[in-house]
C-alpha cells in the first residue's frame, strides 16, 4: 500500500492528470483511508486554484522560482 510520503511525492502529478491507472488507483485507494492526505490534497488543489487566479507575467520573479523549482523536482525524480 502506498504510504503518505509517497502519496506527496506524487501529489502533483496526481492532481495533473499525469500518473498510470496503476498509480492513480493507489492513491485514490490511500485517499480513502487517510483523512491527513484527504486535507493535504484538497489543500494542494486549493493552492492551485489560486495560483490560476494570478495574473501572469506580472509577477515574473515568481514565475522564475516556480520554473526552477519544476526543474529541481524533475532532477530529484
């Protein structure tokens, strides 16, 4: 069974759409059970949401972090 550390790990290819059957089934399945991941995710599509609210380029010191943090995490992968 998929455990919570895993569950954050994937979080965000969970929320985008972007894991296998296999995959997302166990963390929907690990959602069922965990009322902490539950929070954690429903969190995570909150801050999404209003990160899409943000007007784009305006803020193009953020958009830089955002960009270098996407490539740290595909590094540690």
């Amino acid at each position: 069974m998929l455990s919570c550390k895993d569950l954050v790990a994937h979080s965000s290819d969970y929320i985008d759409g972007q894991l296998g059957v296999r995959q997302r089934w166990s963390m929907r399945m690990h959602l069922a059970m965990c009322v902490n991941c539950r929070r954690f995710i429903k969190q995570m599509r909150l801050s999404q949401a209003v990160l899409r609210q943000l007007p784009r380029g305006q803020h193009a010191e953020l958009d830089e972090i955002a960009d270098k943090l996407a490539e740290l995490r595909r590094q540690q992968r």
